[in-house]
C-alpha cells in the first residue's frame, strides 16, 4: 500500500489555494467590520457590500500603513508596554472609514472600541478556520 504524503496530494491545488485565503481573508474582514458596526456605538456601515470594501481596504491599509504607524510610534508603544498598538490600530479603522463611502466612525472612542471587536473577531475566526501557511 502507498501511502502519499499531505504536500504531494496538495500540490496541484497550491494555486488554487492562494486567491481562496485571500477570499477568506477579505471575509473575515468584512464580517468583523460589519460585527463592529453592530455591536459599538458610533460606527456604522450601509451594507454588507460596504463592509466588503471596508474589509479589503483594511487589509490593505494593515499590510502597508500599519508597518510604517507602528515603526514611527515605537516609543510610544515601548512606554506603553504594547498598549498604544490599539490606538495605532483606531487610526487605520479611521483612515478606512474616511477611504470608505457608508463607512462612517464618530470619533475617537468608537474607532478604538470598533479597532478592539474587528481585532478580536478576526483573530478568532482565523483561530478558527485555520491558516495553512502558519501550520
């Protein structure tokens, strides 16, 4: 009996595999911007079509302006012991919600609050469906 191994059966698929974790990706983004919106005051989306482009401009707004937020606070974040990555992360939601036509925060406090719930909705739900990459 020959027994393959996991790769060897995965590898036609890797390419298949890469636009469906960018797929659920955007997702878990939208679903965790629209939980937001539900769940804290101040913050509110028109439709699960905004939350979508919400969640992939915040994707976008995590993987390039987040980096260059968080290199030019670390100061502050080492002073904070960690704490001010949330308020780095309330200042991409924000810059999202001014980007995003029916995407709109009320100000500071729901931007860090919104920050918090999409922050920890995404880590579960990734938690949850699994990422192969990190295995």
């Amino acid at each position: 009996m020959i027994v393959a191994e996991p790769d060897a059966v995965l590898r036609p698929y890797r390419r298949m595999l890469i636009p469906m974790r960018f797929l659920v990706r955007l997702v878990v983004n939208a679903a965790a911007v629209f939980l937001a919106a539900n769940l804290v005051p101040g913050i509110a989306v028109s439709g699960f079509g905004v939350a979508l482009l919400a969640g992939l401009i915040l994707g976008f707004v995590n993987a390039i302006i987040k980096p260059i937020l968080f290199v030019l606070t670390l100061p502050f974040t080492i002073v904070t012991l960690g704490l001010f990555i949330f308020v780095v992360n309330a200042i991409c939601l924000a810059l999202v919600a001014w980007l995003v036509p029916g995407f709109t925060i009320s100000g500071f406090w729901a931007a860090l609050f919104g920050a918090i719930v999409i922050s920890l909705v995404s880590w579960l739900l990734h938690a949850i469906l699994g990422d192969e990459q990190r295995r």
